[in-house]
C-alpha cells in the first residue's frame, strides 16, 4: 500500500468535508487491494432555524467513488452521489459531483445546491481558461444520465455580492469582521442568520445568495419567504440590462451527472 497516496486521499476527504470517519475504511479496501471500491456515508444536516430539534433535520447519503490506477498503486477519488432527503418531503434528490485532483463541490456545497440555492466556484472555460461562476441546479429539469441541469452565471452576467448585500438595509453589517463571515457564508451557498429592515423595523431571519435575479433572499426565522423587494434598501439601484448567461463554461471542479435515481 502506498502511504503517502492513502494521506492524500484522506486529506482529500477532510477538504471536502467528509472529515475523518471514512478513513479506516478507506485504508481497508487499499490494502485488500481492490480496483475499485465505493463508501457511504450518511449526514445529517440541522434546519438553521432548529438546530436543537433532530427530528427537523434534513438527510444526506453519500456514495463516494474510487478507482485504482491500471500502471501504478495509486489509488483515484473520482466522484461522489450526493442525496438529499428533505425533512417532511416524501422522494429524495440526488446528483454526481466530479473530483479534480482533490478539489470539488464540498459536502455542505452539495447540501446547498440540492436544497435550490446558488454556490460561488471557480471553473475552467472550454477556452481553458479559469473563471469565478456562481453554479446552481435547475432542479425543474433532470436528464436520467446527466441529472440536473447546471445553470452558471459568471462576471459578465453583472451580479456583484459585495454590491448587492451593500444595497439593503443590515444591521449588524458595521460589527467587526461580520461582513467578511457573512460573504463567505453566502458564497458556499449556506443560508445565514441575519437581521434586516422592513418597512422601517428590524427583523431577524435568514438570508442567501440570489445571482439569478441579482439581489438576495430573505427568510423570517420560520424560514418563509420575505420579498425581497419588502426589505429597506440603502438606495435606490440604478437599473442596467442584463447580460446573457455564459454557456461556455464547463466547470472544472463541479462537473456533474447523475445516476438513476429519484427526482424531486
């Protein structure tokens, strides 16, 4: 067995947010040695809003891929099925992430993007030059070999975060390191806990990235919809056209497809 190819896998794992319980058995099934193997895993993800009640929580299962090189020992994380079992909802969704060289859509990532929201990346133009995109799913639309259809919106679709969350009316925006986190927070996807104005009051609830439509969306603490249009804004935003999509783009560290599987 290759040591030092087994610690790279295991980092590998830990980037992408499977952490360490994998390990063991991923050391196994190189020293059997097998030419290919899958794990599972299985994660539960707590709503934002009730994080003290498990039985709110929504389900991943993951079946991640690996393969072993044919000329050497080296063994390969190829790609990863991610599905989503959303709390109170009866059919699962689900969708093949790719692995490049140990990079990729991260476990929460995948979390995001099946939940409908939008991930910020970096990706590779058939040019083969590297972009910033942000990725979501359509998940209206499933091809049964290639899954759900990835919709990208890149720099020349005009959508700025920085511009956008400076646009409204946010509280706690001024406190000390808050709006470095809360970029962060919201280019991985993730719904974050925010206070924010509406007709002149202070509201607490959840807020996510919306570069489709070029703003945010905003959630009460139920995580109901608030129109975003309903929430104060700083200023009025000068309107500018809307460029097209970049149909160019294929994403270097999120290429997709989809097994058969369930569909929402």
């Amino acid at each position: 067995m290759n040591e030092n190819n087994l610690e790279y896998l295991q980092n590998n794992l830990k980037y992408l947010g499977f952490g360490e319980s994998l390990n063991q058995k991923l050391k196994e099934a190189i020293e059997k040695p097998l030419l290919e193997f899958k794990l599972q895993l299985e994660v539960s993800m707590a709503a934002p809003n009730a994080k003290d009640k498990p039985e709110l929580a929504d389900s991943m299962r993951y079946e991640l891929d690996f393969s072993k090189s044919k000329d050497t020992e080296m063994y390969f994380f190829n790609k990863y099925n991610a599905s989503l079992q959303k709390a109170g909802q009866p059919d699962a969704v689900d969708q093949t992430f790719y692995i490049n060289k140990g990079k990729g859509v991260t476990v929460k990532e995948s979390y995001n993007l099946l939940s409908g929201r939008a991930v910020n990346k970096d990706v590779v133009l058939k040019s083969g030059e590297k972009a910033n995109m942000w990725l979501k799913l359509d998940l209206s639309e499933r091809d049964p070999e290639k899954g759900f259809a990835v919709k990208n919106y890149g720099e020349n679709y005009g959508y700025n975060l920085a511009s956008t969350v400076d646009r409204f009316v946010l509280p706690d925006i001024n406190k000390q390191g808050f709006k470095d986190q809360l970029m962060k927070s919201l280019e991985r996807g993730n719904l974050h806990e925010m206070t924010f104005s509406k007709d002149g009051k202070e509201m607490k609830g959840f807020i996510a990235a919306n570069p489709q439509f070029k703003t945010l969306d905003f959630y009460d603490l139920n995580l109901a919809s608030v129109y975003s249009k309903a929430v104060d804004l700083k200023e009025v935003p000068v309107k500018t056209l809307a460029p097209v999509e970049n149909k160019e783009a294929v994403v270097e560290e999120t290429s997709v497809e989809a097994k058969n599987g369930r569909g929402r």
